[in-house]
C-alpha cells in the first residue's frame, strides 16, 4: 500500500509520452523531494524538540513546502524548474542550517551529496542546468566558508551536548541522503547495465544477422561470379560460334554471288536461248500452220479425189455385177467375156479397197481419232453377213469361206460394229487375196476365258516369212517386192485394222507358216449385252448367200443426177422386180415423193437445185412423208459427213460404188419391216 502510494507520488508528472532516460531523471527528482520532504519534517522536529527552539521546526516546514512544490512543478510538467528548484532548496538549506548552526554542526557535508544530485536528475543534452545546478552548492559553500571566517551571522548558542547530538543528526541526514544518492547511482547504472546488456544482445544479434547477411551476400557474390564466368565462357562460345557462322556466311555470300553471277550468265545464255527457241517456235508455228493448211488441202483433195472416183467406180462395180449377175445377158455372153467382166468387177473392188485405205490413213495422219460407238448386236447375224458380202469375191477365185461361231459365247455383243466389220473386211480381203484356188478360208468367232473374245481369220495361202511378221503392220509395208507385182495392194490394211482393233481395247496378233497358211486373230474384251435386243434392233440383214426375195407392188424413188448411175439403179432394181422411180434432182424427186409417195426414197447427197440435205430436211418436215425411210447412197465416205447426215435422220447410208448385197439387204429389211408394220396395223384394225 505505502510503497503502491510512493510509487505514484515517484511517477508524479510522467506521462507515456517521456522519454525513460528523463522519466527515470523525472523520478529520482520526486524521490529526492517526497523523501527529503519527511526527513526534513523528521529533522525539523527532532532538532526542536533537542533545542526547544521551534522557530527551527516552522523553518524546516518551510522547506518542507519547497520541497512538495517540486512535486508540484513536476505535476505541472516544469520539469527544467523542478530540478533546478530542487537543487535550490537543498542549497537554501544547507545554507541556513550552517549559517544558524554553525560549522561545528558539519552541514556544509550536505554540499558533497548537492555535487552529485545534478548527475542524478540532468541528462547530458541538459548540460547548461547541469552546470547551474553544479555552480549552486559551490557558491553555497564558499558562502558558507565566507560567514564561517568573517561571522557575518552569528550561529545560535548551544551547548556541548546538543551541538553533538545536531552533529550526529545532520551527519544521519547527510548520510541518508548521500546513501539515496548512491542508491540511485547504482540504480542508474545497473539499469544502465542492462541496457548495455540488451544493447549488447541486440549488437550481437544485430552482428550475427548482418553476418548471415554477409554470409548470404558471399554466397550471392560467388553465386554471381561463377553465373558471369559461365556468362562469360557463353559469350566467348557465342562469340566463337558467331565469328565462325560470320565466316561460313561470308563464305555462302561469296559462292551466292559467284552462283548468282554463273546464274546471270545462264539466265543470258537462257534468254538467248528463249529467244532463238522463240524464233524456232515462230518457225514451227509457220511449219504447223504450213502444215495444218497442207493437210486441209491434203484432205479436201482426197475428199474430191475419193468423190470424184467413187462415182464412176459406181458405174463400173455396178454394171460389172448387173452382167454378171443377170441371167439372161450371162447365158448369153462368151466365157471369154465373162472373164473380162470378172477382171473388171475385181479390178473395181481393188480399186475401192485402196481408196478406202487411203482415205483411213489420212485420217489418222490427220489425227482425228475416231469415236468409239459402243452397240449391241448379234453376232451369228453379222459375222455370217460379212462371210456373204465376200461369198462372190471368193467364188470368183474358187475360194470356199467357212464360217465357225463358238457357241460359249453370247448371242448379243456389245461392240462397235463399224470398226469392227472394217477389220474384218481386211482380214478377209487379204485372205482371200493370198488363198490360191481349190483352197479354203475359214472365219471363226470364239470364247477366250471369260473376259475376252476373238476372231479369226485363217487361210491356207503361201504364209508369211516369220521375220516380215512384225513388219506387215506398220503402213505402206508388204512381205515382199513381188507381193506387188502379183497381187496388188498398198500395204496399209493391216495398219489399220490394227490401229481399229487397239481403239477398241484389244489386239491384233499374226501366226503363219510360209507354205502352210496364215491366221490372224483379233482379241477383244468380251462385253455383255444387259438386256435383249428388241426385235427391230436385233434386225440384222440376213446372209446374202442366196437371193432375198423380191418385195413386189413396192414404189422406190431414186434421186440421183448421175445418168449412169441412174440407168445401173434402174438395172439393179428391174432385176429384184421392184418399180423404181426416178428423179434427176431433188427438187423433182420432192414432188414426184408427194405425188407418188414411195414405200423407200433412195437419193444422191450431191444434187442440181436442190442438194441432199434439204430435201432429207423437206421430207422429215412433210407429215405425208415423214414414216417413208430415206437410204442415202452417196460417193462422201469420210466419217464425220456420214455422221452429219445420219444425224439429219436417214436410216441407211451406203457409200458408193454400191454394194449391191449390201443395197439388197437394206432394201429387204426396210421394205419387210413397213410390210410387217402394215399387217400389223391390219391386225389391230
Ligand atoms: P496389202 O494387202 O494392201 O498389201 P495389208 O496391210 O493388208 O496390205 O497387208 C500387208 C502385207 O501383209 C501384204 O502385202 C502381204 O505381204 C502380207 N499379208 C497380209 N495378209 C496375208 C495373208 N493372209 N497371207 C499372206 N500374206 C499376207
């Protein structure tokens, strides 16, 4: 409780806001006082009671009061006054009582504890009031000293006794208050101490974190040194590598240049070369032109060549068949005659054969590829029908054609008749051709396995030396010079049929023994007909191997400019015992059409007035006349214009000189199916 109330009166004044060095300072100042203030009280009684004075106890109240007013100062937070004030009324003490007691009494004692009360309660910024404070009990002493050798005041009467007993008391005080000096000085510097202490520790503390620091930065430096050597040792790589990729550069640089400048000399050296490559492009194109106009002119020449033969070939095919076929005029004629008739008709054949092969080969040196017309037909029908076209020219030689259908294989076929019937008309031709008499030549159809078929062609002639078999098929080529001599022919069937039969997917091959015979053989790719023909479309002409018969009470109308040919139609047709008709030009042969309306129109493509066309076209447009199917036999044997007039559609289209077999079996097959239309419109009437 006591020390609980010291402690307050202790912290008089302090507020958080001190500093601990001032608020330790502030303390002892208080201490001092409140402390002070009671020995004072203690000492002022005491020495009255001793003396019997008690003026001596109302003085020592005094400075009793003046040392509560300290407290008081500091409260008031004076603390500058409160500590020079203190100071002061210690002085004013020492001062009175060695001045009413005298020396006898050693107050002046007090001034060794008044020299080490500044240390105590001023700091060292407080070095002016530490002096001040200082200068105090000295001046109080030499003052002192002043009235103890002049007695300038007189110190009151005592005797022995209470001089001692004074003595003895003051010297207590002095002790006391030399002990609380002391006590505070340790105090301060115990607490001193341990500040050192923790300062010391936080030094240390301080020193190890700054050398773990130190630490650190060594390990960061060495860190940092070893990351600049190998930063280094990379820049000088680098460098290196630099230099040397500097170097192979420059190098590529050189030969890129030393290229570019090969380069440009090239590119000159090409440029000269575009250039003359220009020129000789310019020349080709000339040549190409040049060429293409020569070829026009060639073609144009053949079509009028091969037009211009054709027609009087016609007469000469033509009568040649009428005699020979006429009954009555070939009992009549002497067998020299007839022989001389033969040569004729056959002359005439050869004739034919070799335009027909000039104008095909023209063709492809023209390079006009021809279109693959893909149909059904029946096969027995038209293999049987080409073995018939040629019965007459074989019999002629006394030659027997034998025709062979395997029967694996399908009625129908799929295949470009046209082409087809070219190739073998070859094949035949040749066979017939190289066949002396007495011999046979056989014509034979296949199966081979299950994707291809074959046609063969097989005579028993001279046969071909094995090392011109390779050559009979390229154009213009024969066997042998006497070949010629003997037989006739140009060389250029073969070539043909075997570019046909290569159109057409397959392959031509030759087998022949020189004495023994000869086989050619055709093989194709078998293509199935889906679907069965229907009936017309399977119509095929029959076999001419005897004479179809005659349609009577038939009108036929012929258009034709040609007298000659005119008068061997008018031959022809008187023999098969059908009327015939005819008009000079097309536009007569429209109105003798309307007048007459015929069962069958044959007409010339080439007419006065009105050409072929326009009156295929009248006719088509004519309700009357329409259904009447038109045969155009015309002396045009390229393909393309036999194409363009089929196109205008006519049924039929022969090339002159007319195959009378052929016109027979056109004839009978058109006049036949209006006649079954006819009866079967009957039927249904
Ligand atoms: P051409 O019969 O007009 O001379 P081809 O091209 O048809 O022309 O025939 C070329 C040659 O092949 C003939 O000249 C002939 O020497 C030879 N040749 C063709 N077929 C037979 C055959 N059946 N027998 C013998 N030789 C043939």
């Amino acid at each position: 409780m006591i020390s609980h109330r010291f402690n307050n009166i202790k912290k008089t004044g302090l507020t958080a806001s001190v500093h601990e060095d001032d608020a330790r300072k502030i303390m002892v100042v208080n201490s001092f006082s409140f402390l002070t203030a009671l020995l004072c009280t203690f000492c002022g009684i005491s020495l009255s009671v001793i003396s019997g004075d008690w003026l001596i106890f109302y003085t020592a109240m005094g400075f009793v009061c003046g040392f509560l007013s300290i407290l008081w100062l500091n409260e008031k937070r004076r603390f500058a006054i409160a500590k020079f004030g203190l100071q002061f009324v210690f002085c004013s003490v020492m001062l009175y009582y060695g001045c009413v007691f005298g020396e006898s009494t050693q107050v002046h004692f007090l001034g060794l504890f008044l020299i080490g009360v500044p240390l105590l309660i001023c700091s060292r910024k407080e070095n002016a009031l530490r002096c001040l404070c200082l200068t105090l009990p000295l001046l109080t002493l030499f003052l002192l000293e002043t009235n103890y050798y002049y007695q300038v005041f007189t110190p009151m009467d005592m005797d022995r006794n209470t001089t001692y007993m004074f003595r003895w008391l003051i010297m207590t005080v002095v002790v006391i208050l030399n002990f609380m000096v002391i006590t505070f000085h340790q105090h301060n510097i115990n607490s001193l101490l341990k500040r050192l202490h923790r300062r010391n520790d936080s030094l240390r503390k301080r020193n190890e974190m700054v050398q773990r620091q130190e630490d650190a930065l060594k390990e960061a430096n060495r860190r940092l040194e070893n990351y600049n050597e190998m930063l280094e040792r990379e820049v000088e790589q680098r460098t290196r590598q630099l230099m040397d990729n500097n170097l192979v550069q420059e190098k590529m640089l050189t030969d890129l240049n030393t290229s570019l400048r090969r380069l440009k000399a090239k590119e000159d050296e090409l440029n000269e070369y575009v250039a003359s490559l220009e020129t000789v492009k310019a020349e080709l194109l000339h040549a190409r032109d040049e060429a293409e106009r020569a070829n026009a002119a060639k073609s144009s020449f053949l079509r009028e060549l091969s037009h211009e033969i054709r027609n009087p070939l016609n007469a000469i095919i033509g009568i040649s068949y009428l005699m020979l076929n006429d009954r009555h005029t070939h009992g009549e004629l002497p067998p020299g005659v007839v022989n001389y008739i033969e040569n004729i008709s056959t002359s005439g054949h050869n004739l034919l054969e070799i335009i027909n092969n000039v104008l095909e080969l023209a063709r492809i040196e023209a390079g006009k590829t021809d279109n693959i017309c893909q149909e059904p037909f029946v096969l027995r029908d038209w293999i049987y029908n080409i073995a018939g076209i040629y019965q007459h020219a074989a019999k002629v030689k006394n030659v027997s054609i034998h025709v062979q259908v395997d029967h694996k294989l399908p009625a129908q076929l799929l295949g470009d008749r046209v082409h087809l019937t070219q190739v073998v008309n070859n094949l035949l031709t040749n066979a017939i051709k190289f066949t002396p008499a007495g011999k046979k030549v056989t014509l034979s159809c296949f199966r081979q396995g299950a994707e291809a078929w074959c046609i063969r062609v097989t005579d028993e002639g001279e046969g071909i030396p094995g090392e011109k078999q390779a050559l009979i098929f390229k154009p213009f080529e024969q066997a042998d010079h006497t070949i010629h001599q003997r037989f006739g022919g140009t060389g250029l069937g073969l070539a043909i049929s075997k570019r046909f039969t290569e159109l057409l997917g397959g392959r031509i091959s030759v087998w022949s023994e020189p004495g023994a015979g000869t086989a050619f053989t055709v093989t194709l790719p078998l293509l199935q007909v889906n679907k069965t023909l229907s009936r017309a479309a399977a119509t095929v002409m029959p076999a001419n191997t005897e004479k179809a018969p005659v349609q009577t009470g038939k009108k036929i109308l012929l258009m034709e400019d040609s007298t000659v040919n005119q008068m061997v139609m008018q031959e022809f047709f008187s023999y098969m015992g059908l009327p015939l008709l005819i008009a000079g030009n097309g536009e007569e042969g429209l109105e003798m059409a309307r007048k007459h309306l015929p069962d069958m129109i044959i007409l010339d493509m080439h007419m006065p007035k009105l050409d072929g066309r326009d009156v295929i076209r009248a006719i088509r447009q004519d309700t009357l006349l329409q259904h009447v199917p038109v045969i155009v036999i015309s002396a045009d044997a390229f393909t393309e214009q036999r194409e363009q007039v089929l196109r205008e559609g006519v049924h039929e289209y022969l090339i002159k000189p007319v195959q009378f077999d052929e016109l027979r079996m056109v004839i009978d097959k058109y006049l036949h199916s209006s006649m079954l239309n006819e009866s079967l419109e009957a039927v249904t009437c």
